[in-house]
C-alpha cells in the first residue's frame, strides 16, 4: 500500500494538547486502489478502539481520517475519565429498562477500566493518573442528582463518596456548590497523546492507517462496499464509521441522527505553586451538574485546564473564550491575574435521549457516535462493541438502527433555547 506524505489540508487547533503532546506518527495520504477486510472511517478513539480490537480477529484492517489520529474530538478534549453518566437515574432506568439499565451501569464503568486498561497493555504514554472524578453542583436538583447517585454508586459497593459543601469547597478550592461526589475509579489523561499511542498500537499490531484521506463516497458492490476517497479508493467487506461529532454527509442521514454542539476550553499558563495548591488538591477532575456545565482540572505543569459551551448557538464561531474565562473567575478568585495560553474547541456529538448509539446501517455497516461529552471512556468503549458487532457477538450496548433527530436542520435554535434556559435555572438555583 502506498502511504504519500502530504501536506494537510486541515488545520490543528491552537490547544495544550497538541503543543505539548509528543509528534506521534505521520500517516500518509492513500493514492491508490486497494481492498480490505474491514474499512474504517475516523481516526478518533472509536475508530482506534474499534481497529485495535478487531485485528484480534481479522488481519486486515484498515483507517482512514481526513486529517491526523486525534484531529477531532479525540485530540481537543478535556482529558476528563468519568464512570458517571449525565443523565438523572430516574431517567436513565427509563431510557435502559429493565435488565438494560444493569448492562449500561456495568458499561460505565468497564468503560473507564478500559481505557487505563488500554493504556496499560499498549504502554501509552498520556499522563494517565487515575485519581478520581467528581461532580459538583448547587441547588435542589444538582443536590437531588448527586445524593441519588452516590447513594446508588455506594449500594453497589463502589468507592464513591457524597461530600458537603464545607468538604466539597476543601476538595475542589472553591465555595459555589453546595454538594459534590467523587468517584474512586475516575482519572485523567493527555487526550492527544492517548489518541496517538493507540494510533502507534494499531499499527504496531498490523492496522493500516492512512492520514489526510477524506471518504468522499459510498457504494455498494457485489462483495461488500467501495469507499472512494479524495486520491483513492478502498474496496472493503466490512465498514464502520466513526466520526462521531464530524460526521458529514458521507452516509446518508447519519449526520441527522446526532447534534454536533460546541464545547470550548481554555488553559492558563502554569499556576503559581501556592495557587495550584488550592485548586483540587487531590489532583482528580471536576464537572459541574448544572443547566450549563462546565468541567475543568490542573495538568502536570499546574495549568487551570478549563472547559465550557461554545457559542449560545452551540457553534466555535470566533473562539471567542471570554465568557468561559469569567466563568473560572468566579470559581477560583485566586487566579486572578493569570494570564491564560491557550483556547480551542471542537464539536461534541449529542443525541438528544442521551444515549450513545451503536448503529447498523447496512449489512456489515455499523457507526459508533453520540457520547454526549463522556467519549474519553465511551467511544473507548463502543470500539470494543463495534468490533463484536462485526464478529457477530453479543454487544453490552444494544445495536439500534439511525434514527433522525427531527426538525434536525433547526438544531441550532434548540441548542440555543437549551443553553439560554440551561443559564437562567443556573442564576436562580
Ligand atoms: C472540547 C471538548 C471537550 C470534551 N471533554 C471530554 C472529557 O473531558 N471527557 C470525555 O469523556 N469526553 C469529552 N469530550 C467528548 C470526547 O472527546 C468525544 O466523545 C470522543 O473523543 C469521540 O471520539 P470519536 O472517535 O468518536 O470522534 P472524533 O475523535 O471526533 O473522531 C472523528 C474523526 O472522524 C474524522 N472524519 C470525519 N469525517 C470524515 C471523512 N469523511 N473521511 C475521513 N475522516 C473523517 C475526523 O477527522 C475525526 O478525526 C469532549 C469533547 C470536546 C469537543
């Protein structure tokens, strides 16, 4: 197969991540025909996952992405490993009846084991750490969701721990809420350098990869399915895509059944020691239950690494960061005159139920997309699945077929009136 090297034709954004992430690997462009077992479209943690696993069964893989591993959500991310959902439990038995809530409880937290797993086998150097996660929130319904949920993680005899508000404000530096949990089993990672170990591990392990590579088209032939790309093209039996909240019109109607919402971070230059010091201690990541959370941690070199929405229209528009800056502000007043470094974003793929899919699409076409911002663990976790779903094993996360978000083409005005509502429930809790 001919790998040549390319210049890119898309840029990588101006975040912590990829200035301080080793290189990686450079894949070159396919420019020829070729045929393969299975074809997967997206170099992010699904489409890495979802290869690493099946070339335990196949020895013919191969991916594509239309930049770099990691170029998507994979590489921009808040590095944040969480075994917790975002979903209230009343609501998640709902959406998981029956013994399907058991099964997706168990997945969580699977998930999670995977990806230090993962870490472990492979030797990815990311700055793994796993030194919990916590969710924090203020008022009746952040206090009903986390007391619900650590009482239900602690039933299940899980190290998870429901911390006041004076513990709360120890824990995280801050005295804006009223209640949190932390959860033994999360941590943290280099979310760039995690996608390009697994990217150095699938081609360690025989995948073919081939970078600045745009699927442009799908048909199907008499064997399987022919992928023609912007300088060549792949014959393959078996297809999963996964690009997730990059998904464009390469299958038609996959990108209506997901909402690609910005979310934007920011990094500060290295805080003081006395300050870092103050600003979980512990070292474990933090998101908020709210109408519009944010999420945040410190890094190795003592950076407020913090995340928050992107515009009210759920777009990167400008990178425009200041509201998220404020935002930190106020949490941590002690890092006032912090010069901040770096800002980027990227698009988190949501699904309106909150579930993440696993989708059949075709005969041995499958998409693994819609992690509603917990893909560190779940996408990890969906290649796993997407890999039996292709050998025809049972799956933990039951197969669906797509289905449309309706009134999709509006779906900015539904993130707007979710975000501004989202910021009036958060004035007045
Ligand atoms: C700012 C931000 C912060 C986040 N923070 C967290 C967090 O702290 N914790 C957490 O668990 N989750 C977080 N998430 C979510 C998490 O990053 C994602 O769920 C996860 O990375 C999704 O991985 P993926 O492989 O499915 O998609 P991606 O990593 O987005 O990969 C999709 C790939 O598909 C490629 N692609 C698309 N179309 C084509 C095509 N036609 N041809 C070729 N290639 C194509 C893209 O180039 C891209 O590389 C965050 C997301 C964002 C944006």
């Amino acid at each position: 197969m001919t790998r040549t090297p390319s210049k890119p034709t898309l840029n990588w954004p101006n975040s912590l991540w990829q200035a301080t992430a080793d290189a990686g690997l450079n894949f070159g462009r396919l420019e020829e025909s070729i045929e393969t077992d299975l074809l997967i479209v997206g170099a992010g943690y699904t489409g890495l996952s979802t290869a690493l696993h099946a070339i335990e069964h196949t020895d013919d893989v191969v991916i594509i992405d239309q930049a770099q591993p990691g170029w998507g959500c994979s590489g921009r991310n808040g590095g944040q490993v969480h075994p917790q959902w975002k979903s209230e439990l009343q609501a998640l038995k709902g959406m998981y009846p029956g013994d399907q809530f058991n099964a997706f409880i168990q997945t969580l937290g699977d998930a999670v084991d995977l990806v230090f797993d993962l870490i472990n086998r492979y030797q990815v150097d990311c700055q793994a750490e796993r030194n919990g996660s916590i969710i924090a929130g203020r008022g009746n319904t952040a206090i009903r969701y986390i007391t619900q949920w650590s009482q239900f993680w602690a039933g299940k005899g899980k190290s998870v721990h429901l911390l006041d508000r004076e513990k709360t404000s120890e824990v995280i530096g801050t005295s804006q809420y009223d209640l949190s949990m932390c959860d033994d089993r999360g941590g943290s990672l280099q979310p760039l350098a995690y996608s390009r170990g697994l990217a150095r591990a699938c081609s360690e392990q025989g995948v073919s990869i081939f970078g600045d590579t745009c699927a442009k088209n799908i048909s199907q032939t008499a064997t399987g399915w022919r992928v023609i790309t912007d300088a060549g093209d792949i014959r393959c039996k078996r297809l999963v895509l996964a690009t997730n909240g990059y998904t464009d019109g390469l299958w038609p109607g996959l990108a209506r059944t997901i909402i690609p919402v910005a979310s934007m971070l920011s990094a500060t230059h290295p805080l003081p020691g006395h300050v870092a010091s103050t600003i979980l201690p512990g070292r474990q990541v933090a998101a908020e239950y709210a109408g519009v959370p944010a999420y945040y941690r410190i890094d190795e070199k003592n950076r407020l690494v913090f995340g928050w929405r992107g515009t009210l229209f759920g777009k990167i528009g400008g990178l425009k960061t200041a509201h998220l800056r404020a935002k930190a502000l106020r949490l941590f007043p002690q890092i006032s005159g912090t010069q901040w470094e770096y800002d980027w974003a990227g698009y988190v793929g949501v699904t309106p139920h909150q579930r993440p899919m696993l989708l059949k699409l075709s005969d041995n076409v499958y998409a693994g997309l819609g992690y509603n911002g917990r893909g560190v663990p779940m996408a990890t976790m969906m290649g796993k699945q997407l890999a039996l779903a292709l050998n025809n094993e049972p799956t933990a996360i039951a197969i669906d077929a797509p289905r449309t978000v309706p009134l999709h083409s509006f779906y900015p005005v539904g993130v707007y009136s979710r975000i501004v509502s989202g910021h009036i429930s958060d004035q007045f809790r």
